[in-house]
C-alpha cells in the first residue's frame, strides 16, 4: 500500500503542468504562459540584449539576439504534432525590443516598427515562411519594479498565423 501512494504522488507530480518563472543566469527571465491547446508556449524577457534583424542572401529577414543595453521580449508558440510525423514541425515567433526603463508604451499599427516587431513563421510550409515586420495591430506594454505588463494584438497580412494575441504579465 506504501509503494502504491508514492508511486500515485509521483504520478500526479509529473502530469500537472504548472506556470512557473525561471531565471536563467544570463539575464533573461523565461515564463511557460497560457496557449493554444494544439501547442506550448513561452514569453521570455532578454535584459541586457539588441535585437538585430538582419537579411540573407535571399532577401529574407531573420533576427539575432545580442548583447546590448536594451530589453528584448519573445515569444514562442510550437505546435504539437505525432511523433512519427515527418517535416511537421511548425513554430510562430513574436519578437520586440524595448528600453529597460521606459514605463509604458503605446502603439498602434506602423508604430509597432518603433520596437523593431517581428512575427516568426517557420514550417515546412509551401509558402509564407519566415520572419515579417509587423506593421497592423496594438501594443500596449507597462513596464516599473522589475514587473512587465504585455497586452498585443496584431495581424500579418498575407500570411496564415495561429497565433495574433499575447496578453501575459512577467516579474524580471
């Protein structure tokens, strides 16, 4: 009887997924935050960074995290998929950068450039891959005592997404 209630605790321990905060020694602060049910998600907070968005040889736009004395914010969306699926893996990105001590911004549409904003889609899709400025949607982000306060909506025109509201709240 003893074996079986802790073998019952452990089994209920390791199937609970929790909301928890982990910081990570190179200043940036990771969040596992409410998604859709068809994937996982996650907000991380990058002090101390630069977003970098840089172009390939084909034209297309990626970008590329490094240090620098502003804050980058991303999130991560990766939908599940069966295991034993060949080329079904299939990711959405937001990312934005902001300066550490400025308590709140507002932006609306074109403005949303101000904070570099970039959505991600990457699949082993036909078409509409890649990363895209953001130039329709909303911003309104309240940062003061180490806490962030993110409410976005936004839409890339042309390009299929799952993923077009990011309301979540972080301690960093």
């Amino acid at each position: 009887m003893k074996y079986l209630y802790i073998i019952f605790v452990l089994f209920l321990s390791l199937g609970c997924k929790t909301n928890k905060n982990t910081t990570e020694e190179s200043g940036s602060y990771l969040k596992e935050i409410s998604c859709p049910d068809s994937g996982n998600c996650e907000f991380k907070v990058l002090r101390n960074s630069f977003l970098n968005i840089k172009t390939d040889e084909f034209g297309k736009l990626y970008p590329e995290v490094i240090p620098g004395n502003k804050v980058v914010i991303k999130f991560h969306y990766k939908k599940i998929v069966p295991e034993k699926t060949l080329d079904g893996s299939y990711s959405e990105f937001v990312y934005l950068e902001v300066n550490e001590y400025e308590p709140q911004l507002i932006l609306k549409d074109k403005e949303l450039q101000k904070v570099k904003m970039l959505f991600g889609r990457i699949c082993r899709c036909s078409s509409h891959m890649g990363y895209f400025r953001v130039t329709k949607g909303s911003l309104h982000l309240f940062n003061g005592n180490g806490m962030l306060n993110m409410s976005l909506t936004f839409d890339v025109e042309k390009v299929p997404q799952i993923i077009s509201k990011v309301n979540e709240s972080i301690k960093y």
